[in-house]
C-alpha cells in the first residue's frame, strides 16, 4: 500500500505458527515477486491483504502503468477520465 492505493501483490508462500513458550505468532512468507496491480484506494487495515478474489485489483498487463506517471494516473481515475 502506498499513499492509501493498493499498487502490488504478492503471492503468500507459506503461513507457519511458531511457538515461544507460552507466546505464539504467525510467520507469513511471501514470494519475491511483486506483481503490479490496477491502483485500488484503501484504508489502511489488517484484513486488506485478504480479499476474496472478485474484491481484488486486476493484474495489470505486463508493461502498463509505466506509461503514466503514478499521481498522474491517480489524479485521472479519481476525477472519471480514465
């Protein structure tokens, strides 16, 4: 997440539970991978990371969103033209 938009995913390797004494925590690899993704604005929260797939950006196509510079981008979609 950057500036309230989501911009990148990640494919989520492995969730492992790891235990120290009486404390436990989740361990989230993620793969090195970033994927861009059509910009979606959000509020900053844990479960963003966790939308079910018909809530998700699209994956941009391979060498889009480099044309435009990314405010530029913004600024467009938040006023309709493009």
């Amino acid at each position: 997440m950057f500036k309230g938009q989501i911009l990148v995913r990640q494919q989520v390797i492995a969730i492992e539970t790891l235990a120290d004494g009486a404390r436990k925590r989740c361990e989230i690899s993620l793969a090195d991978a970033l994927i861009p993704t059509a910009p979606q604005p959000r509020r900053a929260f844990q479960g963003w990371r966790y939308f079910e797939a018909k809530d998700a950006p699209p994956d941009l196509p391979a060498g889009e969103g480099a044309a435009l510079p990314q405010e530029l981008a913004r600024q467009l979609r938040e006023i309709g033209a493009w």
